[in-house]
C-alpha cells in the first residue's frame, strides 16, 4: 500500500495545486471505477468524506436514491460528522442504532428468537448489565465475580467465539427483562438479516472499518451481501478500541481479498507540519504487527514547524503539601495559550487540543487551567446515569411508560442496598414478573407510583413535574447530577420524555460532546479525540510507566495511539514531559511518583524534526 520511494519524492516536490490536482485524480479514479466493492485505506485527514460525497452523487446519476445508501460507522460523533458532510436523506446510522432498527423491523414481522423480546424493548445500561449477571449468578449459582461474568459474556458477543455455558439463562433473562447489550443487539441483527431474502439498501458506506469487532465485521458483511456493494474505508494504523475487541485483520483480510478494488489516499490534508507527519508515520512503522500494511502519507501542504519536546523538571513544587501542587503542565500550557486567540476563534474545529490517557489526569490539569486563564475549558462531564438517584428517578419514569417493566423494578431494587435482590429476583422469575409480588419493597415502589402517576396529570411546566417526582421520591434536591438531568429535559414534553427515555438519553450525550467541542480549548482522552483537529495539539504525560506504560515492551495498541494523537494537530504538536512527578498520575496506572524516564516516544523522533527545551518553576513563572 505504500508508494515507492521515488514517488513519495516526486508527490512531495510537487506544488500545492499539484498535489491537489494529484488527489483529484485519485478520487476521480474512486468515483469512475465500476467496481462494487471499493476499499479505501485513508490514513489521517486524507479526505475520505469529501470521496464519498462524490460517490454518493455517482450512484445519483446512476438512479439510485439516496433512501437507499446506508452510511455507517462505529461511534456516535463519527457518524454525527458524516451526518453534516453528507446527504441528509441518505440513512447514516451507528451500526448499533442499525442494529435497533432492524431488530424492530423483523419483530414487527412477527420473527422470533431464541429469547423473544417486546417492540419497545431497552438497550441495558451498564447497571443493568451488572444486575442480569448478578442474577445469572444467582440462577446458576455460579462461583464467578460479576466482572469476570460480564467480560465473557460481551467477549461472546463481540467474537461470537468461547461461547460461555450460561448463555442460555442469559437469554432467558434479557426475555424476561426485555432488555438487551449493545453487543446482543448486533448478533440478533445478524440472525434477523440471514432469515431474511430481500434488502433494504443498495449501496453502503462503511467507515473506520478498522474498529469494527468480529461480530460487527459479520453484520456488515452480511450488509454488502444482500446490496449492490459499495465503499468501505479504514487504516489499520488508527485501531485503538482493543477493550471492545476492535479487529483490524479484518480490514487487512479485505487488503488480501482480490474481489475488492483497493485505493489509498496518500494526502494528509490537516497536518500542516511535514515533521509532524513524518514522525508520526515513523512511530508508527515501530509496530511489531508484521501483518499491517504500512502506507505513505504526505502533506498536503506544510508550514514547517518543527514539533516542540518541552521537559518540565516536576509536575509539582512541594511533594510534601499535597494540598498545593504546582502542576508544570497546567502551567505551561495556560502560558502557550493565547487569550487574544480565543475571544476571535471562530472556526468549526479548536484553537487548542490538550490529549491524555486518563481522565483524572486531564481533569487536574483542566482545572489548573481554568484558574490561570479565568476561562472555561471544554472536559467531558462524568456521566449524570450513572448517578444512583437520577437512576432512581428515570426508572419511576420509565414506570409511567410501563408498569410491568421488569427492568426499572430490578433496577430500583439494585439501588436499595437494605433488600435481598436475589431473593426477590427468584419471585419475580417465577411469577414471570415483579409488579405483582406480595413484598414489602415492591409494594412501596407501586404506592410510589401511584402518587408519581397522579402528579403527572398535574398542570406545569416539565420541571416543575420533575421536581415534584423528587420531593416524592424524597431524593436530595441539592444533588448536581438531579439538577443537570432535570435541566436536559426541561424543555421536552412531559408525554415526549415517559415515552422516548431511552432516545433522550443518547440526544443529551451527543449534545454534552457538542457543548464541549465547542469550546476553542479542550482536553480530552486520546480515544476521545479519533476524528478531531485542532490548530496546535498538547499531548501529556510522555514519560514511561504512563504512555507507554513500558519502554521496553511498547504493544502496538500505544504506538497507535501516538499515531492518532499526533495527528490531530493542523498548525503545530507540543509534546510535555515531566522529568519529576509528585501528583498521582503515574499511580493511576500503577506505576510510582519520584524520578522520571523519558518516553521512548520522544526517542523516536529524529532530532531535526523536534525543538527540546527544559522549563523549572521559576523558568515557568517568567514565561
């Protein structure tokens, strides 16, 4: 897949209009081919997006409507992106609201399976999840931790290999419960598509094809066989979802397989910096994966800033009060970042892209930021669901829209740690069911209820509804996580919210991740930044024991890693290390404070490409 040497030579001596009318070309070649299956490997910011548009518009000429092209990806923002670059009324979906919608489709054909669920059947919640295993224990009576239970279960479905021996008590369960994984909802897809004979769609896009699992890969294969074909784009070299078993030998077995036509776009035209794009390629060819397919990828353009290497001698001034850490890193970057900036910044992507591996990591030095800046940054919330007394609201409400919902009963149960859960359980599975259960806790719940149904048939405002339910419900009115889930339905039809609980949820997620990338300074996760820009890119915490967490025994999943985060940036990459750190970091990954060792990451990177400077507090503090 890569050029030859003599050709990335002569791509890159070329003249920007050149090089654009170089990629033109290529896309003319993706849009002309009379191919049906086209394969596109598409490193970072090489315009993929803008190629299917112009074959969306292809298919066009050739009368195919556009309600028949179905667009899908993995992660919600992902496809919320291709949403706003593509035609509205082609259908875009994540594979797993896909998933949804044909499960729907074929229950409403009167298919059945294994474990038969209801139309208005729940995706389960991470507590949910827990629950069902905690019951399945029980059921089986299984000497097996809840963690252990719960991997193997979604290792199943997300393989579809090591099928677990309580698979059929699961199924027996989520039936009973009418709820299923988002990992369920993918294999009953695959089962819904193999017994059906006609299509629905005639071409399809699939992208970043490369974080599909096993099971995901089926369904699309699957998908493509009962199409016209289409597109599928992806590059190996930015699979970073491991934890769901993203699988990129599939898109490589796709590589090797002669009936898909294989195109690679070789113009990166986000990275501005041809010492960015070098050093990350050459990171990234440090992969000990022989199987990969290594690529070419060159700047569309380059403003040759070289990458600044800043070593901060300790991320704190007093290691023995820890109550005043001087964190360098907040420091620094709240000294880089240009306040005239951000008050103009009125571009789609952000000024400034602050990366890391952990959350609590980022949220210190977001915090450090704020105060120095007087600014508010952009850092994803902990989410308000997993907030035991919005829990407790949202299953009431869920109540309202059905009182038999076995779901919301287990939940609340779950949430009472004074009741036996397992006792109550084995009733209820007998009964086929926990609304009608001679038991003291159930009872209070269906007397709650009653008093909940009744004010909602009360005038006012949603909020105002809301808030009644917590003073009933006695649940803390001061509770912040209670104040922001109440403010996100606030103004939503009472009716809207008892029927679409489940929809609004997925809504107020997509809209917090759009509050936050609105603003021109961000910090987000690596894994968090797949798809974003931003004009100047810190990345942290670069020494070893955090990223990488060994220097000796790299895993290729951190080369990869580097890879995407690097290439986030447009304009210029900062690189921040901490020769001494004293501020828990390290032991988030259970590694230790003191002395530092350099990441061999800054290692890899060739001297002539990197500026290295070394700041002291007082170095900072005259900044």
């Amino acid at each position: 897949m890569r050029l030859s040497l003599d050709e990335e030579k002569r791509l890159n001596s070329l003249s920007l209009e050149e090089k654009k009318k170089e990629y033109d070309n290529i896309k003319l070649e993706i849009i002309n081919s009379p191919a049906s299956h086209q394969l596109i490997i598409s490193g970072p910011g090489t315009g993929k997006t803008r190629a299917f548009k112009a074959k969306i518009e292809k298919w066009n000429n050739d009368g195919i409507e556009n309600d028949k092209i179905l667009i899908t990806s993995f992660i919600n923002y992902i496809v919320d992106d291709l949403y706003n670059s593509l035609p509205k009324d082609c259908k875009i979906y994540t594979l797993h609201k896909l998933a949804k919608i044909i499960i729907h489709r074929y229950l409403g054909l009167g298919l059945n399976f294994t474990s038969p669920l209801n139309n208005n059947f729940n995706i389960a919640w991470e507590c949910d999840e827990i629950n069902i295993c905690k019951d399945l224990i029980t059921l089986d009576k299984l000497n097996i931790n809840v963690k252990a239970l719960e991997l193997s279960l979604k290792t199943y479905f997300r393989t579809l290999s090591d099928k677990p021996a309580i698979l059929n008590s699961y199924l027996k369960l989520v039936s009973f419960y009418n709820v299923i994984t988002f990992e369920d909802s993918i294999v009953r897809a695959i089962k819904a598509l193999q017994k059906s004979s006609s299509a629905s769609f005639k071409k399809i896009i699939v992208d970043e094809y490369q974080d599909f699992n096993s099971s995901e890969q089926r369904l699309v294969k699957i998908l493509f066989d009962k199409s016209e074909g289409g597109i599928i784009a992806g590059d190996d070299d930015q699979s970073i979802y491991s934890a769901k078993k993203a699988d990129p030998s599939g898109l490589l077995t796709l590589v090797e397989n002669n009936s898909w036509e294989k195109r690679t776009l070789p113009f990166c035209g986000r990275c501005r910096s041809q010492h960015v794009i070098e050093s990350a390629i050459e990171i990234c060819r440090k992969q000990e994966n022989n199987s990969r397919k290594d690529k070419s990828l060159l700047p569309l353009e380059s403003n040759n800033k070289k990458i600044k290497i800043i070593n901060l001698k300790s991320s704190t001034s007093n290691a023995k009060n820890k109550n005043k850490h001087f964190f360098s890193e907040a420091e620094y970057i709240a000294k880089y970042i240009d306040k005239d900036k951000l008050s103009k910044w009125d571009k789609d992507y952000p000024a400034y892209l602050i990366l890391g591996r952990t959350a609590p990591h980022l949220e210190k030095i977001a915090k450090g930021v704020e105060e120095r800046l007087n600014f508010k940054v952009g850092i994803k919330e902990k989410s308000m669901y997993d907030d035991a007394e919005v829990q407790t609201l949202f299953s009431y409400i869920q109540l309202l829209k059905d009182t038999k919902s076995n779901i919301a009963y287990r939940r609340l149960i779950g949430l009472n740690e004074n009741v036996s859960s397992q006792e109550i359980f084995l009733k209820a599975l007998s009964k086929n069911g926990f609304n009608g259960l001679d038991d003291t806790f159930i009872k209070k719940i269906n007397t709650k209820l009653k008093t909940i149904k009744n004010i909602s048939k009360q005038k006012g405002s949603t909020e105002k509804l809301l808030w009644k339910f917590v003073k009933e419900l006695k649940l803390n009115k001061n509770n912040p996580e209670m104040k922001r889930y109440i403010n996100s339905l606030k103004d939503i039809a009472f009716a809207k919210i008892i029927g679409e609980t489940e929809d609004l949820m997925i809504v107020e997620q997509e809209r917090k991740r759009k509050e936050l990338l609105s603003s021109p300074v961000q910090f987000l996760t690596i894994w968090g930044s797949k798809g974003l820009k931003a004009e100047t890119v810190f990345i942290l915490g670069l020494e070893e024991g955090y990223f990488p967490i060994s220097n000796k025994n790299v895993e290729d999943e951190e080369i990869r890693l580097m890879y995407v985060a690097m290439t986030r940036s447009v304009e210029e990459l900062i690189l921040l290390n901490c020769l001494t750190r004293y501020d828990g970091v390290h032991s988030l990954l259970k590694g230790n404070n003191g002395p530092m060792t350099k990441s061999i990451f800054l290692t890899w990177i060739r001297t002539n490409n990197a500026d290295e400077v070394t700041f002291g507090k007082q170095d900072l503090l005259k900044i």
